[in-house]
C-alpha cells in the first residue's frame, strides 16, 4: 500500500503596502469622470466690504483691476459672476473681488463666512459657493458619512 503524502500549503506573507501600491488594481468605481473644461479653485474668507481676496482666481480669469464685472444671485444660493458693466461693479485697485451687501444678504452670506470660488478661465465665468449651498452641495456625502444622523 502506497502512502499518500499531502502537499503542505506555502506560506506566503501579506505584501507590503509599497508592493499593494505597485500591484494592486485601481477600484474603477472610485475615478471621477474627467471635467472637461479647466477649473481653477480657491477659499476665500469674506472680509470688510465683502472683499474677497483670492487675487490667484482673477489673475487665472485675465481679470486685473477696474475690470468691470456683473454678478447675479443662482437659484440655489450661489453667486455668479460674468463680465459685464451693467452693475457697476469692478474688481479693487488691489485685484479683488467685492460682493455687495445687497448680494450677500440675498444668498446668507456674513462677513467672516469662507467661500468655494470656481474660476473657468476659458468661459470667463466664476461662481462663489457660500456656506449654505456647500452644505446642500455636500448633503448625499454627509449623509454617507454619518448614516443620516443630523448635526
């Protein structure tokens, strides 16, 4: 009677999280489709006069001082702005930007407030999230996060 002898299985040890780095497969799910269209961001705190000073965001647009700008409250609490002379509204001697009170108090936005501001250079447009449309933006993430549960 011939024994049969069992193939010991080999002990591997787990990889090394350079070797995961290097071998491990990219998770499709988490690529976010490209932009399509170039978009420069930048924060910003609103300060006195409603100045907001993000001078990298104007210099990406071409817009220097005395460039005459239009803004104009969205639906949805975001502000945007366009070129244009009909508000009599243009970026400061120092290159920023200032939100009248009449915008702000439309969309809730307070001095001190930190702002999201999308430049799209190509389009010469900007759009100035203020803290409660980043909260509506940012409610399905919330939710993820914290199951539901409100602050």
């Amino acid at each position: 009677m011939v024994a049969m002898i069992g193939v010991i299985p080999p002990l591997v040890p787990p990889p090394s999280p350079l070797q995961q780095l290097i071998s491990d497969p990219v998770d499709p799910v988490a690529l976010l489709p490209d932009r399509g269209i170039e978009v420069v961001y930048g924060l910003a705190v609103v300060a006195d006069g409603g100045r907001v000073a993000d001078k990298n965001v104007t210099a990406a647009l071409g817009w220097g001082p005395g460039f005459e700008i239009d803004i104009t409250p969205a639906a949805h609490g975001t502000l945007f702005v366009r070129p244009g002379s009909d508000g009599g509204i243009a970026v400061s001697r120092k290159g920023y930007l200032h939100i009248p009170y009449r915008l702000r108090r439309r969309i809730n936005l307070f001095l001190g407030d930190a702002v999201l501001l999308a430049a799209y250079p190509e389009r010469e447009r900007l759009a100035v999230y203020p803290p409660s449309a980043l909260h509506a933006l940012l409610e399905p993430s919330r939710i993820d996060l914290l199951g539901g549960a409100r602050p």
